[in-house]
C-alpha cells in the first residue's frame, strides 16, 4: 500500500468541501431557508425577495429545478405585511401529516413575530392564527429559524436574536424555545450559544447529539465568512467545536441562509448556502460537504511488538461503507487485518503486531472513495521486555553440575551477561555479544574463567539487552 501522508491532530468535527455546482445564480433576491425529505427526493424552500417563498425539487440534492407557483407572501393588513425574512419547515405531528412552517414575518410598525402555515403537500399553504414566538415583545429581531422534531409531540425551534432584545449585529446569538404540543405553542426561549451567529442549522448526529451549524463573523467583523459548528447532548446548552467547517474567499462578502442535512448516501453531511460577490448584487446558492473522515479516538492506546489478532475501536465519523484503517510510521504503513463498521461513527477490527516497526504511528481511516482522516500518535508499538529463565539456578560445580540461563528477546541485539558476587565484584562474562530474536541459552559451571570451583555462596547474573536488564540470582553448593 502507497505510504499515507498526515500532519497536525484530528479535526474536532467535520469539514465541508465546497461543490462546482451552482444553483440559482445571479438571482440577487434568493435565499436558502430549507431542504426537506419528500416522497421521491426533495425540496428546498427559499425566500424572494422580501415578499415571497419560492421552492425547488430534486431527486440528487443537486440538480435543483425551481417549481412553479407561489409558496407564501405576505398579506395585507397582517402581522407579515412588511415581509418574511426567515423560514424552516418540518414535518407536522397532525394525525393526516404535513408540513408545517416557521416563518419571521415584520409588520408595519417594524415588530418581529415567529408565525406559522401548515400545508398537506408541501406546494399550497395555508396561515395560522397566532404568534408562535416573539423577542422582547416584537422589538428584537429574530432571523434564521431551524425547527427540530424531538418525538411526536415536542418540537424545538433554533432562532438567531439579539441578546438584548434589540437589532445589533454584534449581539446576535443563537436561541432555543420547546413546544410540547407539536410545535404550535412555544415556550420562552432560552439562549442556547452565546457565540456570536447570523445563521443556524440544526441536525442529529448518530450518536444522538444535537449539532448546530451557524455562520459567524470574523472578529472585528460584520461579514459572516465562516460556519462554525457547536454540540449538545441535551440539545439544549451547546459547546462550541473547535476549526472552520466552512469559509468564503476573499471576493464573497458572507454566507447568509445556511441549511445542513445527511447526504444521500447516508454517512457524509451536505450543507446549502447563499452568498453574495463581493461589490455586486449577485447572489449564489451552493453546496458543500464533508469528504474527510475524522478520526476522533482509537484504543488500545499501546501495544506490545510481535502480538496477533490484537482488538481495536475507534470512534469518528464521515465514515463510509467498507473503509480501510491504516497504522502510518513515517514512510510505513499497514492495515488492519479486520474492519467491522457498526455505523458511520463507529469502527472495530482487529490488527497485528508481528514484525512492525516499534514507534507511535498515527491512525488513518481511508474511505472507499480514497480520502483519508488521521489521528496522530495514536497507536505506539512498544517492543515488548525480554526475560531471562534460570534452570537448576541451584547447583553443585564439583559433582559435574551446572546452571542454565535461557534468554528470551523480541528483537535481534548487543547482549552481556554478567556474573557477580553479592558485594559487586565480577565474577565472570557469561555472554557478551549479539543475540538473535528469540530464546538463546547459555550455561554456567561454577568456574571462574581461569577454571577455579567458585566458593559456595549466592551469585548474581545480570543481563543487559534490547528492553531487558534483569538480575537472577544463582546458589553455588560444593
């Protein structure tokens, strides 16, 4: 296998790659608010302008066709009579389904409200009553929405808002507020990241977490030209990742709708966003997503030189069917002898350490498509100790007996074996020289090397060598 190259620690979360395709362009008015599932592929739905909500379809997540026909404007003499600037739309918990959306309507006086429509179809929608939410009484603005299904009943919508209550861009944060009866009535909202965010979109990790995508700014900025990413396990109060998921170049001005949802095949994550060229109108949506693996954890963190069908796990995720795992030494490497693929977080196998090098190696996991993610020093194979056995260690020099050391090494090396008295002085040189992997033997016969009987007494044999310095002990009885 050609040798993988890697630097720097794992990412803490997935990077988005951005994509060719271009849907949309050059409509300065649009914007993305939602991506849904319907029967036979999908549908996004997108603001117009201030007045209007368009949709597409598709069957790919990327050959996008706008469809005919109006979704939603505003009406006269309501509370979104001045526009609708924000939407997400969920399935509805009705007993018939549907769909049901949040929108942000301003009415003429410049309040912000969280309303609501329900539609059976998705295509013809119809306004409810009421205010699902509002930000200090209508005064503080409310922008990007991301509604979420907990179970059949509770509902969470995630809003972008000024933390005072009022309309300052430096204090926009992301929001959360629960409804326990399907998402018709919405408790008070309760910050969620204080992070600044002009964007969010909400999604379920595999492992149960909820992770929030949200488009910020750079510091001293007002221009969202990154999406960053945060996690919770109560879906509630979020901590943030670390890295960029997503950044524009220098010629865009700023991400402003942001959706994210699993892609088609399942494992990787497909984000839609809208960007305007900076110094025009121009307004772009696009796609980007995740092809790196991340590689988060892997145990067992050290293993001894030489072992076989040795047990793994390791944890990630944008893992794809059928991946490879890989141990990288510099210009080596090799691959686990097993991969079993629980999900696309969650890997498991075995692997062996017979005649590898010893060292830290980083960890790689390398989808089907060739892309790989690593994890740095994460594996060190150790060289495993060496052993000295000692047999008849008591013996009797003058009736022909002697003593048998067997040495034991997992790696070919200089070795000395020294024999000395209990007060330190040397007695003999047993062995001094290079020693294969393996057992290698060696005897003593009581004698010093000019052929004398040693005196009766207690003899200690120490040996050096690759990971081995142990000391034996030897009873010599005349």
């Amino acid at each position: 296998m050609a040798a993988l190259a890697c630097s720097g620690a794992a990412e803490a979360a997935p990077s988005f790659t951005a994509e060719e395709t271009v849907f949309f362009s050059r409509t300065s008015s649009m914007s993305v608010q939602s991506v849904v599932t319907v029967p036979g592929g999908f549908r996004m739905y997108v603001t117009s302008g201030p007045y209007r909500v368009l949709s597409a379809t598709c069957t790919d997540q990327v050959a996008w066709g706008l469809e005919s026909g109006i979704r939603l404007t505003t009406s006269v003499v309501a509370n979104d009579v001045s526009s609708i600037t924000y939407l997400s739309v969920v399935a509805s918990t009705a007993v018939g389904g549907g769909w049901r959306m949040y929108y942000v309507g301003i009415d003429a006086g410049g309040l912000y409200r969280v309303l609501s429509a329900t539609s059976t179809d998705g295509l013809a929608w119809g306004k409810e009553q009421g205010t699902r939410l509002q930000n200090n009484g209508g005064q503080g603005f409310i922008g990007s929405l991301s509604g979420f299904s907990v179970s059949n009943t509770e509902r969470r919508l995630y809003y972008v808002a000024d933390r005072d209550g009022l309309n300052n861009a430096s204090r926009y944060a992301v929001f959360v507020a629960t409804s326990g009866d399907g998402g018709l009535n919405f408790g008070p909202g309760t910050l969620a990241l204080s992070a600044n965010a002009y964007a969010v979109s909400a999604t379920t990790m595999t492992s149960g977490k909820t992770r929030i995508y949200y488009t910020s700014p750079l510091t001293g900025s007002t221009t969202a030209s990154q999406v960053l990413s945060a996690t919770a396990s109560d879906g509630l109060s979020f901590t943030s990742e670390s890295d960029v998921r997503l950044s524009t170049t220098a010629s865009v001005s700023g991400f402003r709708g942001l959706v994210v949802l699993r892609s088609t095949d399942s494992f990787r994550w497909r984000m839609y966003t809208d960007y305007i060229i900076g110094g025009t109108t121009e307004t772009f949506i696009s796609h980007a997503l995740t092809r790196t693996p991340v590689v988060e954890s892997f145990s067992p963190a050290a293993v001894d030189k030489g072992r076989t069908g040795v047990p793994y796990t390791l944890t990630g995720e944008i893992f794809s069917p059928t991946p490879t795992v890989s141990f990288v030494l510099g210009a080596s490497t090799y691959n686990a002898t097993t991969v079993v693929r629980a999900d696309d977080t969650s890997l498991s196998g075995v692997f062996d350490t017979l005649n590898r090098y010893q060292g830290v190696y980083n960890v790689a996991v390398v989808n089907a498509d060739g892309r790989p993610g690593f994890l740095s020093n994460a594996l060190e194979i150790r060289l495993p100790p060496g052993s000295v056995t000692m047999l008849d260690n008591l013996f009797r020099p003058t009736k022909g007996g002697t003593t048998k050391a067997t040495v034991e090494l997992f790696e070919a090396g200089e070795v000395t074996a020294r024999l000395y008295t209990v007060d330190g002085n040397l007695v003999a040189t047993l062995f001094q020289g290079t020693m294969p992997a393996g057992q290698t033997q060696f005897t003593w016969n009581g004698r010093t090397p000019a052929g004398s009987v040693v005196a009766s007494g207690v003899y200690l044999l120490n040996v050096v060598g690759p990971n081995l310095n142990t000391t034996e002990r030897v009873v010599v009885v005349k």
